[in-house]
C-alpha cells in the first residue's frame, strides 16, 4: 500500500489554498448565466478499496495512486447553480495488495466507473465552485495473480471544489480537488463487499 496517503493529499489541499488564495476578480469573471453547461475535469490521485467479509471479518485491500476523471453535463437554472448528470471514476497503477494487513506480491488493478446526478453552486465573483453528486458504481479488480473481478452496482458518491479563470466568452480552465466514496457487494462471494475512498488534483474545463 502507498505509504502515507493523507499526507499526499494534504499536500494537494496546500497548493489548492495557494492558488485560490492569490485569485482575485477581474474584468474576465463574469456570472454564469442561464444556458448549457458542461465541465470535464481530470488529474492524478489516490485510491484505496477493502473487500471485507460480512460473516467473517477478513479483510482484502487495494490501494495506489493513478488518475481520476470527471465529467458533468447539464444546464445553468438560477444564476451561478448548475444541475446536471454526471460520470466519474479513476484507475490506479499497480495498486499495492494486503491480506490481513499483511503485504502480498502479487500484480493487480483496481478501477471504477459510476454514473450519477449533481448540483454545482458557483461563488462570484471569485469562479469557485462546489460540486457533489450521489450515483451508482461497479468496481473492477483484476491482475495477473489474481482472478478478474467486477462488483454488483453499488453507491457512490463524489464532491469537488475548485477555482476556474474566464479565458473567453463562453470558457473556463481551473484546478480542484476532488473525493468520493463508493460501496459495492461482491458477485462470486456473497459475504464480501467492497469499500474505499478516493482524493485527487484535478485540471477542469468548463463551457457556459
């Protein structure tokens, strides 16, 4: 497992706080208006997952760092609160295996996909958003050593905050970060479900 998790992603919060703390409004930031909206947003992060059974409290985890997506399209309904459907989810890199708490050479890959709906409220004059949508996920391990797995639907549910910067009448780039949570039960061992987290560093891109 990726030692030190909440450090890296404390690390991220600093250079989050960096950025949006030298923004400040200009001529450029203007309201988001009633109209189509649309903001793909992807970047590294880390992931973890643990298969714990029910009945016997075993425990299997998955962990690593990888790259994360998110896409939300919809509509602007007041000025500045966008509602929309969303689809999110990320990949890890060789995520590090353990049994028991107990580190395990083997080779394997942990991802998710999940599909959802979602507001986003944006503060102005200052472009930053809050984002949060509730949905359902399917997880999918598999590896080498290990045999291929994908996870009845469960729920999930991601949440980002960001700064974005005007660069034309109708576009936006920024910076975020962004965390979610998924649960999902197993489809081969009916005891196990599925539960872990997720934080990231995003780049974003909006139209409006």
């Amino acid at each position: 497992m990726v030692r030190n998790p909440f450090h890296r992603f404390s690390a991220l919060c600093v250079v989050f706080v960096l950025v949006a703390a030298v923004a400040v409004p200009s001529w450029a930031q203007r309201s988001h208006e009633a109209d189509f909206y649309a903001r793909l947003a992807i970047g590294p992060g880390y992931a973890e997952s643990a298969a714990n059974s029910i009945d016997t409290g075993e425990q299997f985890e998955l962990a690593g760092e990888g790259v994360d997506f998110s896409l939300a399209v919809g509509g602007i309904t007041v000025p500045n609160l966008a509602v929309h459907v969303n689809m999110w989810g990320w990949t890890t890199f060789s995520p590090d295996p353990k049994y028991e708490h107990t580190s395990l050479n083997l080779g394997t890959s942990l991802n998710l996909l999940a599909y959802g709906a979602g507001i986003t409220y944006i503060w102005m004059p200052y472009n930053l958003y809050f984002s949060v949508a509730p949905g359902f996920a399917v997880l999918r391990t598999k590896g080498p050593d290990l045999s291929s797995e994908t996870s009845d639907r469960g729920f999930a549910w991601e949440g980002s905050i960001g700064k974005e910067w005007w660069f034309s009448e109708t576009a936006a780039w920024g910076v975020a970060i962004g965390a979610g949570w998924h649960s999902a039960r197993s489809p081969n061992i009916t005891d196990r479900k599925w539960k872990g987290w997720n934080a990231s560093l995003r780049l974003s891109l909006t139209s409006n």
